[in-house]
C-alpha cells in the first residue's frame, strides 16, 4: 500500500510540476521574436570610450580638422550611441592620431567590453528609421579646400550579428552618405542612392556585406570587416554634406557599430565612389599595437 500511495504522490507532482511550466506564449510567436539577454551595465570604469561628446568633439575624433568644419548635429540620435575612443580598440582603431569615433545601435561604451556575449543588445531612444529601428547618426556640413577633389575615412563595421543573422532580416548597416540622408527601406535592404560606402559589388556595407569577416574583432562584436576606406569626389571650395549612420534593421536588438577615423581630403584625379578594403586580418599581427 505505501508503494501505491507513493506512486499516486509523485505522478500528482509530476502533473502540478508540468503545468506550472508549460509555455503560455503561442510557440509559432516566440519563435519569430529575438529575446536576448539584458544588456550589461557600462561601467564607469570603462573610460576609454567618452561618450556625451559634442557632435563637433565627434568630427574631430574622426579627424576633422576644425578649419574644415562648418557645422555637425547627431539629427537627434541617442547620445549613448556615440563615442570617443581614447585608446587602441579592434586590430585597428584608432588608424590615425590618439582618438576615433565610434557609432553604435546600443551603447557605444560597451564596444571595449570582453565578448562574453553573442547577443549585446540596447534598444536606444532618439532617432530611429522608417522602421522604427535605432538609427545612429553624425551629420558633417565641411568647406572642402580650394586645391581637394576627393573626400575620404577609414572604417570597419562590426555586429553582434554575425554570423547567425547572416542573410536574414536583421541586416544592420553602415551608410555614409554626400548631401544629405535619402534612404528608403523595404523588408532587409536600405536603398540609399547617395551612399558612397558600397563595397565592391555596389551592396551597402551590412551583415550580408561581400567583405570577408572575422570572428576575431577584439572588441564585443562577434564579426568584423577588415579595415576599410570610402571615398567620394567632391568639388574643390564648395561646403558639402556628408551623413554617417548606422541603423539596426528586423528589431533593435543585436547591436551594430561602425568605427571611423582618418578623415582625409585628397586631390587624387583618380578618386571614385566606394569602399576598399586597405589592411586585412592576415596581417593583424603586425597591426595590433
Ligand atoms: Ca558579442
Ligand atoms: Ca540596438
Ligand atoms: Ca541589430
């Protein structure tokens, strides 16, 4: 009798444990909804990377020479999406001087942390695209000097995208824009005509991008591109506009970054629209410092 009432016990336990813990989300929903885990705090301890600078200490981390700058606005993005490095970060940055900037979809102070996530995430406040997505952005109006035909920077993008959102909806992106923002944007693909940081297939650098990724990007991201360089003519002596963003796209989560330094005018008679890759991780041993 006492194996019998023991029996009766725990299939009545068993029952109560099993519909304490059944799923009460449509299983078919939450397959379709990303939930990663909570972003980590930044610390205040991480002060390599300042962050509440002013649109204008931000053109000068990228190498903005104060002279060249007309004017510079965040077009309201978040301020915790943008940063100043003040250290090396990456196999890369900064690529000249002792500073770079960095634009992030989630906090730019977490891009120093240890990657010891694969889901860094932060939906920010302020801007955001057609899609209601973090949209982080530096807009530069710049007097182009007398003698200078070509603009140009050095960048690499980075996601917490890669690789397992590859090809899919969330394809954030990395756009740098002459005259103005004009983008539109339908299911995973930013068209943006007036971007002139387009790999060598004319694709907007992205998650689906044709530059080769590393998993090693010495930062918090799970994928990088190597080191890249766009440019773009321009007329000498005229004030042009040029609109650097990264956005996240599907959701907000699984954050993106571009860091940028190097600003640079030129009168190369050969200067085209579009992005090169000028250092590559075979080489990475005798770049990190
Ligand atoms: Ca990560
Ligand atoms: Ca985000
Ligand atoms: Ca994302």
């Amino acid at each position: 009798m006492k194996v019998k009432y023991l029996s009766m016990f725990l299939l009545m336990g068993v029952l109560i444990l099993t519909l304490s813990f059944s799923p009460l989300s449509n299983p078919v929903t939450a397959q379709q909804i990303r939930t990663p885990g909570a972003s980590p705090e930044t610390s205040t301890s991480l002060a390599a990377i300042s962050t509440s600078v002013s649109p204008e200490a931000a053109a000068a981390a990228m190498g903005v020479e104060s002279g060249d700058l007309i004017s510079a606005t965040f077009n309201g993005s978040a301020s915790q999406g943008i940063g100043v490095g003040t250290t090396p970060l990456g196999a890369f940055f900064p690529t000249d001087g002792d500073t770079f900037l960095i634009l992030s979809t989630g906090q730019a102070a977490n891009a120093e942390l240890a990657n010891i996530s694969g889901d860094l995430s932060t939906t920010l406040g302020g801007l955001n695209n057609s899609q209601g997505e973090d949209l982080v952005q530096l807009e530069l109006t710049l007097q182009v000097p007398d003698n200078m035909t070509c603009a140009g920077f050095d960048f690499a993008f980075y996601s917490e995208e890669f690789p397992e959102y590859v090809g899919s909806s969330y394809n954030d992106a990395f756009t740098a824009e002459l005259g103005g923002f004009n983008q539109t944007i339908i299911g995973n693909t930013i068209t943006a005509p007036w971007n002139f940081a387009f790999d060598t297939e004319g694709n907007i650098i992205s998650v689906n991008t044709v530059f080769i990724v590393t998993a090693e990007t010495g930062t918090t991201y799970d994928g990088a591109t190597p080191l890249l360089r766009a440019q773009t003519p321009v007329s000498p002596g005229s004030s042009i506009v040029i609109v650097l963003s990264v956005q996240d796209l599907g959701d907000s989560d699984y954050d993106s970054a571009a860091f940028i330094d190097n600003f640079m005018w030129s009168d190369d008679p050969e200067c085209t629209s579009g992005a090169l890759i000028i250092s590559n991780f075979l080489f990475l041993p005798l770049i990190v410092k």
